[in-house]
C-alpha cells in the first residue's frame, strides 16, 4: 500500500510539471569597444620607439593567455555534484544537468558511490524504512524491540550498499557505463521527461558518449537482492524474495529520478508564485499610504 501512494505521488508530479512555464534564459554576448589609438607626432616619436612596439605585442597576448580560466575537468564536475541537495537535504550526488559532461574515471565514480552511500540522507532514509518495517513486523522473525530495529537497520543499508557498490561502481566501471542521472529539463514535455526518468533505470549513457542498455543497474540490483538471502531470515529467501528485493531498489531509483527532473521545476513556480505574492503586497502597501505633502 505504501509504495502505491509512491507511485500515486510520482504521476502527480509529472503532471504538475507538465502545466508549468519553461523559463528561457538570455545570453548576452558583450564584445570590448575598440581600443583607442594614440597618435603621437611624427616630430616627437623617436625611431627607436616605433621599433619597440611590435616587440609588445606578443607579451600582451600571452599575459592574455595567462588570464583565462584553466578548462574544466571531470574532477571540477564532480566537486559541484556532490554539493547538490533539494532542500538543503535530500542528496542528488548523481545527477547532472550537463549533457555534455566528461566521463568520469574508476576511482572517481567509487569515490561518487561511497559519498552517497554514506551520506546522512542514505542514513536517514534508512532508519525511517527500519521504523516502517517494525511497525509493520516485517520481517516477523525479528520481532520487536532495539534487537528487531537493528537487524531491520542492518539490512536495509546493506541492501542499498550492495546495490550501489555493484551498480554505481564496480559493474559501471567494467562495462564502461556512467552512473549518474542526466537530467533532460526544460525545452521537452512534462510526459517526455516523465518516460525519461522512468527509463534511466533500464537506459544509461557510457562512457564514450553513447547510450545503451543499462546493464550495470539491472544486474547489480540482482546481485544486491542475490546477497539479502545471507542476512535475511528463512522466510525472506528464495527466487521470489531475491526479484522483489531487487524490484525494490529499481522502483525507489526511478522515484527518485522522477523527483530529481521535476524538483526544480516545481520550486521554481512556487517560488515565482511567492515573488508575485510580495510584489503585491508591497504595491497595495504603497497605495495605502498617504500622499506626502508637496514641498514649495
């Protein structure tokens, strides 16, 4: 019952996000006015001087070589993702919204999985599952209590560590594929970008810049739930047991896909709305007050 609400929430959102406005940005391209020439009278320019000015130019231009920017690598991409939140809470470590981002290397892309896996949010999620569990005595065999908790917490991060230690790392990194989620964003339809989302979990782009089949996420989320039978009691093994663990972890990736691409459509607009909120009210406070007396 829980997981239909997750989903009921999912299509909602997509169709909310599907009737908001695309905000388009305006580039302005600022070119410098041309530098004025200096004349100086031919009686007062010594020859030496004019012999001295082309040897000048080749200093001015590598100080201005030295000025610009050094070109952005993977490492300076992957700094700015690991600082993206929605809310200042929920960690989004793997999403992108540079579709043209560089690929990243074996150690970076374990270095991605191990930040998200222990993050606070990951932690977090986790106990509050833990706390679904018990109330719901589920697994039975673990009962109540701080032990039954445990074994609940327990299981539940290693459930989500196993799966993205296989399919955001090592299988990612073998079969050469990307781990993260590229955004598509304003410019396509709230239902392009609702399939969009759902299909990340079976489609992905590689390392080459290609897209394929996601093979790294789908067979990790198998070898998580294969390893569950270790550490879940009798009644939690099996075939059946091992698909619906593995199902389980798809279905809360392509959740949070879907709030990934809509979060920032759906803050913006309630953000606007709130500015208008304020503008209005400071219009009609200002009509409010009297007229100041003219000074003669």
């Amino acid at each position: 019952m829980l997981r239909n609400w997750y989903l009921a929430g999912i299509v909602f959102a997509a169709f909310l996000a599907a009737n908001l406005g695309n905000a388009q940005a305006l580039a302005a391209n600022e070119i410098p006015d041309e530098p004025a020439v200096q004349q100086v009278p031919p009686s007062s320019a010594p020859p030496q001087q004019q012999t001295s000015t082309p040897a000048t130019q080749p200093q001015t231009a590598q100080s201005q070589k030295s000025q610009d920017p050094p070109p952005e690598t993977s490492a300076d991409q992957l700094r700015q993702e690991e600082k993206q939140r929605i809310l200042g809470v929920m960690a989004t470590f793997n999403m992108t919204n540079n579709q043209q981002a560089l690929p990243l290397t074996t150690g970076q892309k374990f270095q991605l999985f191990f930040r998200g896996a222990t993050d606070p949010w990951t932690i977090g999620i986790t106990a509050f599952s833990a706390g679904v569990g018990q109330a719901e005595d589920e697994p039975h065999e673990w009962k109540g209590g701080v032990l039954g908790y445990s074994k609940r917490f327990g299981a539940g991060y290693a459930d989500t560590f196993d799966g993205n230690l296989w399919g955001n790392f090592i299988l990612t990194s073998w079969w050469h594929e990307d781990p993260r989620y590229y955004r598509k964003g304003a410019g396509s339809s709230g239902m392009d970008r609702f399939w969009w989302a759902a299909g990340s979990s079976l489609w992905c782009k590689r390392d080459n810049g290609s897209w394929g089949p996601n093979y790294a996420n789908v067979i990790g989320n198998l070898i998580g739930g294969s390893i569950a039978n270790v550490y879940y009691p009798p009644s939690q093994r099996g075939l059946a047991p091992t698909l619906e663990h593995s199902a389980s972890v798809t279905y809360y990736g392509v959740l949070g896909a879907e709030i990934i691409e809509f979060w920032p459509d759906i803050a913006g607009h309630y953000e606007r709305k709130h500015r208008e909120k304020l503008d209005r009210e400071a219009a009609q406070h200002d009509s409010q007050q009297p007229p100041s007396p003219d000074r003669p």
